[in-house]
C-alpha cells in the first residue's frame, strides 16, 4: 500500500512539473516581441541571420540613454537597399530605418550610431539587399531606463542649440586605396530627441516627445542615405558612415524634427 501511495505521489509530482512547464511556455513566448516585430515591420518575411551584416554593441551598456551601436555590411553584399535598426523591447522597437543612395557606394560599408535602450533587450541590425532578400545581425545588451533617463542638460539650452550641426570628414589613405574606395563622414546634431517618457523634476510632468524624425544626407547632391527616425536615437543624434567619394566630396545634409521644424548643413560647417 505505501508503495502505491509513493508512485502516485511521484506520478502527480511530475504530472504537476508538466503542468508548469507547459504554462510557462506561453509566458516566454509572450516576453518575445520579436515574432510580433517581425509580422507588422517585415511582413512576416524571410530574415536570415548571417555574415552580410553585422552589429557591433557591448554587452553591458556603461550609460542606457547613449548605447554606442556598430553596423558593418561587407562590400560582398553588393548593393543593400536599407539597414533597420530593431531595439526588441524598447516601446517604438523600430530606432530607424536607412535607405541608401547611389552615393553610399558599393565597397564595405559601416554606419555606426547612438541609441537609448529601456530595458534588457535584442538589438538586430536588419538590411534588405537589392534582391529583396533579408538579412540579420543581432546582439543581446544589457541595459535599462534609457528611454525615460533625463537629458543631459536643460531644456531651455538645448532648445536655444536647436538643430545646429557639425559635419567632418576623414581623409584615410587606406581606405581611399580600397577597391572600391571609400570615405568617412561623422553628422552630429544638437538636439534634445525627447522621447514623451522623460519627467521634468521641476513640474512633475513628462516632457512632449521632440524628435528628429528625418535626416537626408548627401554627397555633392547625390544621396548617401535616408533616415526615418524613432524615439531610440539618442539625444545630439551622431552618425558615423562611410561614402562612396566622388567631385567635391561636400556633405550636406537636410534635418526634420516632429514639430516639423528643418535644419541644414554642408560639410563648410554652415548651418541654419
């Protein structure tokens, strides 16, 4: 008798562990926002993880409102019509989206920028090359509170430097002996990209989201890329890329806010 009463206690044991198993399936699935990303951003389709591009982020974030992120495309790749910067749990997942221009150029490419990130999160580098095909970099970061985190300064001075912005340009001689050769040019801009989930200590009341919502860049007119932006980009956005060089090689670059106010710049550093 005591054996039986053994077994069925082993038996409701594990039919219980059974139980909870399968209940905890749907709560990390549930966790999972990528699925849900993947069906309204890509349409469901076909994302293949592999070496067309890549994504450099660190693992632990010293500062979650200013992640320094990476992404590198091989020139292999040949031509990539946009790169999708995905932050899983961020409230607006999508931080931006690039599409390139015929003066992005075809060598290796990299496009390195800022971003905030809210909590613990996948950050996926997604291109589509010129054959519609997806392809994926991804990279776990921990990181927490960046999309809420105050801005580094006042709101009265950042918006007196609204939209003033700073353009370089590199000369490496390594890289213009590539074959193809490229070039690098750095835009930063000075704005406070608030977010709408950012508290003013003074009033107690979160600050209205102000962001910048499209940049243009250009090389000597023609385009190097296009950038729809999300609340993710990081307050002053900096964006490091490579181009492909051609006459003057002049920078110039074209920025829209949410309040729809625009800002211009060339590589003279002349901007309003």
């Amino acid at each position: 008798m005591h054996t039986r009463t053994m077994k069925s206690q082993k038996v409701s044991l594990a039919f219980a562990a059974m139980l909870a198993v399968a209940s905890a399936v749907p709560a990390i699935a549930a966790d999972d926002p990528w699925q849900d990303i993947r069906r309204d951003v890509f349409n469901n389709r076909e994302i293949v993880e592999d070496s067309t591009v890549t994504l450099e982020a660190p693992y632990r974030a010293e500062d979650a409102a200013v992640v320094p992120l990476t992404m590198r495309i091989p020139s292999s790749a040949g031509e990539v019509k946009s790169l999708t910067l995905v932050i899983d749990k961020n409230p607006a997942p999508v931080a931006a989206t690039f599409h390139f221009g015929e003066a992005a150029g075809k060598g290796d490419r990299m496009l390195s920028t800022r971003v905030r990130i809210d909590m613990y999160s996948n950050v996926r580098a997604i291109v589509e090359t010129a054959d519609g095909k997806l392809h994926m970099a991804t990279k776990f970061v921990k990181a927490s509170g960046g999309c809420s985190a105050a801005a580094s300064k006042d709101a009265d001075e950042a918006l007196a430097n609204l939209g003033k912005m700073q353009i370089r340009t590199f000369d490496d001689p390594a890289m213009k002996d590539r074959s193809p050769p490229v070039r690098e040019a750095q835009v930063m801009i000075r704005h406070p990209n608030f977010t709408g989930m950012q508290m003013d200590q003074l009033t107690r009341e979160y600050t209205p989201m102000k962001i910048v919502q499209e940049m243009d860049v250009k090389r000597d007119g023609a385009r190097i890329f296009k950038m729809e932006g999300g609340i993710s980009i990081s307050e002053n956005p900096n964006f490091r890329f490579t181009f492909a060089p051609g006459g003057e090689d002049t920078i110039e670059v074209t920025a829209k806010d949410s309040d729809g106010k625009v800002f211009t710049a060339t590589s003279a550093g002349k901007a309003s």
